[in-house]
C-alpha cells in the first residue's frame, strides 16, 4: 500500500511517516521548506497547499493522511485540506483529515464526535472549515480531531518545559487550560489503524486524562528529572490569550474501534520523553 503523508516533515507527520514505514507501506512524504534529512526510506516531495494547480509525486496512493496545518494561514489550514480531500475522492484514495479541539469554545468542556464546532479562535475556525469542506466533498473521509501531542522529545509542550526550568525562557504554565494530551506514537498508530478498518466520518483521538498545562508541566519534569518547583503556575483567565479554556475530547466511542490504546497523560509520563511567557502551549 502507497500512503501520502502531507506535512511529513512535522512533529506527527514524521511520527506517521515512520510508523508506516515500518507498516510495510510504501511511503510518500511532503515537506514545505526544508527537506528532512536522513530519510532514504520515504520519498519526499516539497508541497504547499497554498498551490491549487500541482500534484506531487507518481501515481495515486491508497491512502493520504494530512498532518499539515499552519494557525495563522486560511489558505493551509481551511482551504489547502479541501483540494486534498477532492484529490482523493477522485483517484479513489483513502483520507484522514488531522483536526484539532480547537474548533470548540470550551462552553460544553466535555465534547464527543457528535458536537458541532463552536470555535472561538482564526486557528479553530480554519479548521472547522476544512472539516465541513471535506465531509462535503468526500463524505468517505475520516475527519480526526486530537488535543495536545506530546512524547518523543520534540514537542513544543517538553521543550518549554525544560526551558522554563533552565531559566531559557519566562512565564508561567496555566492551571486553568486543561486539554487531553496524546503520546504522539498512540496518535500516530490509531490515525493508520483508522485507515486501514474502513472508517469514515468524525472521530476523537485524545488521551485519558484531562490535565492542565501546569500539571502537564509537572508530569513532564519529574519524568525527565527536572526541578518541578521552577515551573510558575498562573491563570490564563487573567491573560490577553484569546481561545478556551476547558477543553475535553471524549474519545470512548472512537477507542472502542482500536486496538490502539490513547494513553492519558499521567500514564506517558511515567516512562516517556514528552508546557510560557503566557503562552497557550
């Protein structure tokens, strides 16, 4: 099987592209501006979304899974997923669409695959908009919504965290700003298993527990032996960030289909590698 990652070169783009590897698919990959190097295994095409007219690459794949997304780009994160999503449905290809909790306010803090986007930021909407788009275009594709990634030692979450520890950077991690964070490997695993079990539609990938950033932070230090004291904890109702709060995917009917466990935080942390100025982390 041929399976296209777009946006390769990312955190879970590269996660992807090594699982399917591994998987025995042949793998196809793209990059926006710097190819990655060390990656003989996986050919990788430079893209960007941006480019309605290109196709990258030979032959159609089996199976495309769009990891890519830029917050401050309509046209990457909104629109870029729709001519995707066209693509596919013509070659007949299969096509995960990673989306994100952001398109929900927080207002309903607890949110399954049946709740309607109510997003609150440009980011959120951007990617409600490329759900509706893709469901509407190709009603076969699965739309995947996920919270915080974590895990491999690449994180934006664990690199501020040692570097808040370390005095590298100022700020505080909220209390108050609660996601469900995934491992990036169980992330990964349950986006193919997807693909390969016919699924189609909306469906939840977020981990087991509902943790602050502060917490969050907390878990990541001890596991990586930090000093936990030096992370400051603050209220992101007091701050100028715009977005939710409470924030909850309910992933029960989605895990119920996999194999693949979405592990909760206080889980990872116990044994992996995995959150600023204000900053929503």
């Amino acid at each position: 099987m041929t399976s296209l990652i777009t946006g390769g070169s990312g955190f879970l783009g590269a996660e992807l592209t090594r699982q399917a590897r591994a998987a025995g698919h042949t793998t196809v990959a793209t990059y926006y501006a710097k190819k990655p190097r060390g990656s003989s295994q996986t050919a990788w095409y430079p893209l960007d979304l941006r480019d309605a007219g290109r196709r990258h690459g030979r032959g159609e794949p089996r199976l495309v899974v769009n990891a890519s997304s830029v917050k401050d780009d309509w046209a990457v994160t909104a629109q870029g997923p729709v001519r995707l999503a066209m693509a596919a449905a013509k070659y007949g290809s299969g096509l995960i669409q990673v989306s994100s909790d952001a398109v929900f306010s927080g207002a309903g803090v607890m949110y399954d695959e049946t709740c309607l986007p109510d997003p609150v930021t440009s980011y959120g909407a951007a990617k409600a908009a490329a759900e509706t788009g893709i469901l509407a275009v190709y009603p076969e594709a699965v739309v995947a919504r996920t919270s915080l990634i974590v895990g491999g030692g690449r994180s934006v979450h664990q690199r501020a965290v040692h570097e808040l520890v370390a005095g590298a950077r100022d700020g505080v991690l909220f209390t108050d700003d609660v996601r469900c964070p995934v491992h990036v490997a169980d992330l990964a695993a349950a986006l193919l298993e997807l693909a390969s079990c016919d699924a189609s539609g909306i469906h939840h990938l977020a981990g087991s527990d509902a943790v602050s950033r502060h917490e969050l932070g907390l878990l990541i230090a001890r596991r990586d032996g930090l000093d936990a004291s030096r992370l400051t904890e603050g209220l992101r109702a007091h701050s100028t960030l715009p977005g939710a709060l409470d924030v909850r995917l309910n992933s029960q009917a989605t895990q119920r289909k996999l194999s693949t466990t979405l592990r909760g935080a206080r889980q990872f942390c116990m044994t992996t590698g995995a959150s600023a100025q204000p900053v929503g982390l």
